[in-house]
C-alpha cells in the first residue's frame, strides 16, 4: 500500500491500466462497435469510451442508431454529436429521429447547417403527424418552427385515421385552437365520422359526443359491431346505455325484450334443484342484460367478443335466471358448434367466473331435459 502514497507512480499505474493495448483489459473493452452499444442502450459506456478517447466504430449506421433511441438524454447526445457530428448527414436518419419523437435529437438537427442543412420537405409534417408516440408534440414542434409549409397539412386529402386511434388526451391535444391552426382542426374532426370504431374504442364519452354527434343525431354511417363496444371494464348497464346512444331507438325491440324477460322470469325456477337457493338480481338488472344480446349490431357468424362479456359478466352476478336464455344463444359467446363443447364451455365460464349454485342450476337443467332428475 505504501507504493500508491506515490503520487507520480499511482498516475502511472493508471495510464498503464486504461490503456487498452497492455493486456490489462476489462469485460467491456472489446465492445468498439458504436451502434450496438447505442441498440442496447448502455449509454454510460458510450459515454465512457468517449472520455476516455477509446476506439469506437462510428459510422452512419450508428448515427442513425442515435436517432432513433428516443431514450437517450441530452448530455449523451450533445457528447456523441459534438464528436462525430461528421455522420449527421442523412436524411434518413434526420426522419427517423421524427418518426421516433426524439426531440432531443431533433431539436438540434432542424436547426443544422454544417454539415449540411436538413431538407423543409412536407413530408416530415407527415412523419410527425405518424410519430411512434402519436402525441403529435413532435408536429406542433416543426410547424411552429416557421420553416415548413404548413398548409400542405390542410390542402392535402389526408385520412387522418391515425388521429383517432391516438390516445384520448392526445386528441385533445391536436384538436386544441392554443396548439394548432383552426384549419387544420376542422379539416381533422371533419374525417372523424369516417371513423367512428376507432373513436368508440376508446371510451370517452366526451369526445364521442363532440366528434360523432351533432345536437344529438349521429353524423356516421358504419354498421355498428362489437368492435364498438366501451372497454370491458364498464358496467353491464353503461355498455347497454352507450349501445343505445349509437344505435337508433327500437320499440320493436323493447317489446321482444319483455317478452323474453317474462317467460323465463318463472321459467328457470323448475330448473333448481330443491333445497337450493339462488341470487336473484330482479327483473330490471336482467332485462340490461337481455337488451345487450337482442340489441341490432353486426354480430360475428361465430363467436363474438360482446356476447362473451355478456355471458361473463351475466355468471359473475350469481343470478340463474338467465342461463338458459344465455345457451340458446351461446352462438355469441362460444367457440364451437356442439351442445357437449358448448356445455363445458359454459360450465368453465361459471367455475371461473360464477357460483357452485350455478353449476348445480346447469346440472339441473341438463338432466331434467333427459327426463333423469
């Protein structure tokens, strides 16, 4: 130990291990190669070799590789660019950097002229306008910076579908008059009926209303499916009011409904075996759930992800009531076209989601229609 009271020698020792050609090396000393470094995103290594004036294989690939790691942070960038800024060159890698939401990276580039100054192309709106992240900060970004003709963006006939399957506070934030033009705003809600299944999956009510109703008729045209339904974490009775709303009012419907509910309403109880008792959740809760599989949609030919809530959120109530109606129509909620499959289909819906009373209800039922029970 006392050797490293040495100043001059300790300094000596240290040039000795960091340089990489003595033999003393580390487990990282042979990872030269710039852009895997960058893909597997040990950015303190990067910046370590750096520093250290260590050999690093930078090409144009690697650049490219920067600009697409939309997680790399501003020192590291700053340090990798004032180095090899040389390779900054391409456009390729400047629209990556666009499409990716690096703003870091872009920021920079967009303002570049040595090497090269980057093209005003319209086509990086649209780069934008698609980002990875589509949070549409990277549009707003550009067509502030006053160096892109951006009315291409409102004169062009674009779909827009991409605005709409955004995130609802991303929708917000394009359709807001404080982040862009009014133009480009009308021109955006204008396509917003062209596709209504987009905006119905996402389940907010507000923007439902703002972008496919006006004073409260509905301004699409698409046959309604079970693609439109609310996220299958809302109630039975929210689905049933949302379907309602999209859907034109059927007193036809209404009728076959109540119908439905009263001849099965006293119907199920020879089905439970005695000593049995059941939940009942009433007639009003059933008949949400009788409207939710009579209502008029495109269902599918063969199972369908609607009619499978339905079911599901039917056996988790514990009611019985139902089961029967539910199996005369497990077209909607089953995968196979046997009564057998269909019946141990049923039956593992209800162990996993039910009641052992329900179970007993189905074994009742089943046995009484066989003339054993």
């Amino acid at each position: 130990m006392n050797a490293f009271k040495s100043k001059s020698l300790y300094k000596q020792l240290r040039i000795h291990i960091n340089d990489p050609d003595n033999g003393l090396r580390t487990k990282m000393d042979h990872w030269r190669d710039a852009s895997s470094i960058i893909r597997h995103k040990h950015w303190g290594l990067l910046r370590y070799r750096m520093q250290q004036g260590h050999p690093l294989n930078f090409t144009f690939d690697s650049a490219f590789d920067v600009c697409a790691a939309k997680d790399i942070d501003r020192d590291t960038f700053m340090a990798v660019y004032t180095r090899y800024q040389s390779f900054f060159i391409k456009t390729e890698a400047y629209a990556e950097a666009i499409k990716s939401d690096n703003m870091i990276v872009v920021q920079t580039l967009l303002h570049q002229t040595v090497p090269v100054t980057f093209d005003r192309d319209p086509q990086r709106l649209e780069d934008a306008a698609l980002s990875c992240d589509k949070t549409f900060k990277m549009l707003k970004y550009l067509m502030d910076s006053g160096l892109f003709d951006n009315s291409v963006l409102w004169t062009r006939n674009y779909s827009w579908y991409w605005v709409f399957s955004a995130s609802p506070s991303a929708i917000r934030f394009i359709l807001d008059p404080a982040n862009f033009p009014q133009v480009l705003i009308d021109k955006i809600k204008a396509r917003a009926p062209h596709h209504p299944d987009l905006l119905i999956a996402q389940g907010d009510q507000q923007l439902i209303d703002k972008l496919l109703f006006k004073d409260g008729k509905k301004l699409f045209w698409a046959q309604v499916s079970s693609d439109w339904m609310h996220p299958q974490s809302v109630t039975p009775a929210d689905q049933l009011a949302h379907f309602e709303r999209i859907i034109p009012e059927d007193e036809e419907l209404n009728d076959q409904a109540r119908m439905i509910l009263e001849s099965f309403n006293d119907a199920w109880k020879m089905y439970v075996c005695p000593g049995t008792q059941h939940v009942d959740i009433g007639p009003d809760q059933r008949l949400v759930f009788i409207k939710l599989s009579e209502i008029l949609i495109d269902w599918s030919q063969h199972f369908d992800k609607l009619g499978e809530y339905i079911m599901r959120e039917y056996i988790k109530t514990g009611d019985c009531a139902m089961l029967q109606y539910f199996f005369i129509h497990r077209r909607q909620w089953a995968r196979t076209s046997t009564i057998q499959s269909d019946t141990a289909k049923l039956i593992e819906m209800v162990i996993k989601h039910g009641t052992i009373k329900q179970v007993v209800s189905i074994f009742c039922s089943h046995f009484k229609h066989r003339g054993e029970h």
